[in-house]
C-alpha cells in the first residue's frame, strides 16, 4: 500500500501524546508553534523542529460550562512555560476554582474512546512559589 | 494604489424577511429571495437588474449559486465569503469595489437561515478541532466566555455590566415593532438566569432564531434615480485575528482595532462623527469589545461605558438600536439585519427608536469566535 509523502502534523503529535508526552514545535529561530503546522506562520518556513514541553504553565482564562443535566466542568487556555498557549481542562480542583494566573502541569490522561488527552493539575501554591 | 471612491456606491435597497420561526419546511434560500423582491421593491429595481449575487448562509454551502438558481439571475459577479456573522461587511467592502472598478453594477447582497426550525445543531455543524473539540467547550458561547473572563480579570469589567449590555437591547428591543423579545428585562433578570458558560448567563446569548435579509448597493449615480433616499458607503474594513478561540493572542484584543481604522480612515470620520453604531452582539461580551476596538472608549473601559444605560435608548451612544442579536433577532449570522438597520436609522425610518441626528452610521461584524472582523461605515447624502 502507498506510503503518505507526508507525516500529518497531528499524527506526531498524537504519538507524543501516547507516550505521554505534551509536543510542540519550534521555528529555526527558537519560536515556539502551536498548533502544529507543516509550515510555520508567518515565515513560511517548512523544517519546523519538535520538542517535548516540561508541562508547566499558567491559566490565561478559563469558564465554567454548565450542560443541562450533567455535573459542571472546566475549560481553559493555559499558557505553558516554552510561550505557547493550547486549550485544555483543569481537572481535580472545583471548576470555579479554577482561577486565571494560577499554575497548572499537564498529565496525559485518555478520552471516553480511549485517545490520550493533555489535561491539567493545579499545582500546589506553596509548590509553585518554590 | 488607487483609493476606493469615498461614497462612490450607495444602499438603495434593503429589507428582512421573515423572523423568528418561519417553520420546517422553508429553506434558507426561500428566506433570501423573499427579502430580495422587498428590497427590490422600495427601490423601483427589477430581479433583471441585478448583476452581482453575493450571499452566504451556514445552511447553503455555495451561496450565489443556489441564490441565483432560485430568482434565474445571471449576475456577471460572484462571492460567497463565508467568514461567518462579519460575511455581509465582507460582501459590502466587495461590492463597493466591484462597483468601482465597473465589473457591476448592481449588486445583491442576502442571507437566511432556518436555524431555529430546524434546530442550530443541523443549521451549522461544529467545526471538529482536534486540539480543542476533545475538552468539549460548549462553542461558540465559550470562545466568547473566555473572552469575557479575561476582560474581567484584566480590566475589572463585572457581571453587572455584561448585563447591562443584555438590559439597553431589551430596551431598544421594545421599540422595535418587529423584535422578537417583547417584554422588558432587568440587570437582575440577567444575573440570575441559568449560566451557560461562567461568566455568560444564557441572557447574555444572543437569540437562536430564524431570519433573513437583503441588500441592494449600486453606484452613487444610479442611486440618485432610485425611490430611497441613497445611503453611501463611505468606508469599509476587513480583517481577520485568528481561527479558533485557542490561537487568539490576546482576548481582550479584537481585529476590530485593525478594521475599524481601515475604516474610518476610508471614511475620512472618527468615531466621535458616529451617530448610530451597531455593534455585533452575539454575546453581551462583544459591543464592550467593539467600543474598545473602534476607539468609542480606551482600551479597558468598555465596561464602564456600557453600565447603567450607557448604550440603552438616551444613553451617551446609540447601539444596536433594533435590539440587536440579543433581543430583536440573531439567526446565526447577523451581520446584514445590523448594516440593514443602519440604513434605516440615517434614512430616518425607524419609528419610535429612530435617533435624533442620524447622518453617520457604522456597522460592525464579527465572524467565528471573536474571528473575523469587518467594519462598514454609511453616511446621508449630506456626508459627502
């Protein structure tokens, strides 16, 4: 069978996440890349490097949804230290807890179907301040 | 680089169709040939002189295809930009050039959807992002959420002036005869109905309806031999920030703050001329985002700007004075039903919520998830 000419961005991503780790990409130039592209925005650049991330960030905001019916839940955007930003949950914490600035660390849990999912932790205050 | 003409091509036409629940078995297309022959009507032009088609619905995936199929048109002028509720700016910033560059002459701009019949699920799938889909944000309503929340955190805005925002289009809602919502709202009605998406109450949503509407823009010396009085487009602006909610770089930043200058520059006005804005609010978040980014108010004050009937009728700017998505109709993408009032309120039609000095007007779209922002400026005769 043929061969795509071509790995999908998304499919690297996903065998990072299978083996646990949150990847991103990087510019020649050390600018970080997300989400992942075969061509880098802005200047066009196609050999776009990966990097696994530490998995620390900061929450840069967040909502509470609210589905008829169903228990409440989180949605934020965290910034992660390497400066680039992904959507995710902050899990194990109240959702109203869940506050803009504070520090999260990402674990790479599975959805219903099984597919690997970068959520997130709040990381404790006197940890974070460590 | 040649300069688009100021005013060069003007409104001559425009109406709604049908609103609110028009039923199942209507289609989108219906909705836009219905509103095509109303604003045929009030402006003495025949379905034969229509050689442009622009239209976009989220339900009808090619647009002026299916438009022109429908009313036997054989324009000599296409597009279909579907950027979402800031479409019809899009279509108009297009049409006023094709206009320009005489590649037409009489242009048609329509929209319908029958969302509501037919549920908002079925009108227009979610888009599946594989890096936001799987931690299920309810969308749009926590793209816009997110946005408020950081406005909030940011700027100090409160809850109380996002619904203050939902309370001045209730308010103008109830003098527009043809406004879905006909009973009037307070900021504790807001507050305390069902949240959706904290800090967004479903108050704070626009409406879920049907709707649809039409534009007829034509060269500023056909306008002149037309039944209405002409309204000009004396600038436009377009532009785009992001996709999805997660690659915004800062949410409390729209791309407004780059059309909204390409516009106003375009018009040779600032926002201090504006006698009528109306701001697209698709949720009680957005007009606050829209003062700010067209430079009604500083960056970060559009909180205070709104609060206690800053926009609501006599309140220190007119906005959204048909009710706005909030309370009169939002039937997915509204961008047109705003320029649509635009005109209307400079022709001096508007009943009991026409403004006073009415030569100035702008329309503001948005498109996506705080997306794609296209700003469209109209001025009386007199403006030019």
């Amino acid at each position: 069978m043929a061969q795509p000419a071509t790995t999908a961005p998304l499919e690297t991503y996903l065998t990072h996440l299978a083996r646990g780790e949150l990847a991103f990409q990087r510019t020649p130039d050390g600018t970080p890349v997300f989400f992942p592209r075969l061509v880098a925005p802005r200047s066009g650049e196609t050999d776009l490097q990966w990097h696994v991330s530490a998995g620390l960030g900061t929450v840069y905001s967040a909502t509470t949804i609210h589905p008829k019916g169903e228990p409440s839940y989180n949605v934020s955007l965290i910034d992660m230290d390497e400066g680039f930003r992904l959507m995710s949950r902050v899990e194990g914490v109240d959702p109203h807890a869940v506050r803009i600035g504070m520090r999260v660390q990402v674990r790479i849990a599975s959805d219903k179907d099984g597919t690997p999912l970068p959520l997130f932790d709040a990381i404790p205050q006197q940890q974070a301040s460590s | 680089m040649t300069a688009m003409k100021r005013g060069g091509a003007a409104v001559v036409g425009v109406a709604e169709s049908d609103l609110g629940i028009v039923g199942p078995h209507m289609t989108p297309v219906d909705l836009m040939a219905q509103a095509t022959v109303r604003a045929l009507d009030e402006c003495g032009l025949a379905l034969g002189d229509i050689d442009a088609v622009f239209a976009a619905s989220a339900q009808v995936r090619f647009g002026p295809m299916m438009l022109a199929e429908y009313l036997g048109l054989n324009p000599r002028f296409l597009d279909g930009t579907q950027i979402g509720g800031s479409s019809f700016m899009s279509h108009l910033a297009h049409a006023v050039a094709a206009i320009e560059l005489g590649l037409c002459e009489v242009a048609l701009i329509a929209y319908g959807s029958t969302q509501r019949s037919v549920s908002r699920s079925a009108a227009s799938p979610t888009d599946i992002n594989p890096y936001e889909t799987p931690f299920r944000p309810m969308m749009p309503a926590s793209a816009y959420a997110l946005a408020a929340a950081r406005h909030m955190y940011q700027f100090g805005t409160t809850r109380e002036q996002l619904a203050d925002v939902a309370v001045a289009a209730r308010q103008w809602a109830l003098l527009n005869p043809v406004a879905w919502e006909k009973e009037p709202l307070t900021r504790e009605q807001v507050l305390s109905s069902r949240m959706v998406s904290d800090p967004l109450t479903v108050r704070d949503c626009c409406l879920v309806l049907d709707g649809g509407g039409a534009m007829i823009v034509t060269s500023a010396a056909r306008a002149r031999d037309c039944g209405k009085r002409p309204i000009h487009v004396l600038g436009t602006g377009e532009a785009i920030g992001h996709g999805s909610i997660s690659n915004m770089s800062d949410l409390t930043t729209t791309a407004a703050a780059i059309s909204g200058p390409r516009a106003f520059t375009a018009a040779g006005v600032g926002p201090g001329d504006v006698d009528v804005a109306l701001l697209y609010d698709a949720f009680t978040i957005t007009p606050i985002l829209f003062l700010e980014d067209l430079g009604f108010c500083a960056k970060g004050e559009g909180g205070a700007f709104v609060q206690d009937g800053g926009i609501a009728p006599n309140g220190r700017l007119a906005v959204n004075t048909n009710g706005g998505g909030l309370s009169y109709c939002h039937p997915g993408m509204y961008g047109l039903l705003a320029m649509i009032e635009c005109v209307r309120q400079l022709r001096g039609e508007c009943g009991a919520r026409q403004i006073g000095r009415h030569d100035i007007a702008v329309a503001h779209g948005n498109g996506g998830v705080l997306s794609s922002q296209c700003t469209a400026i109209f001025g009386t005769p007199a403006t030019l």
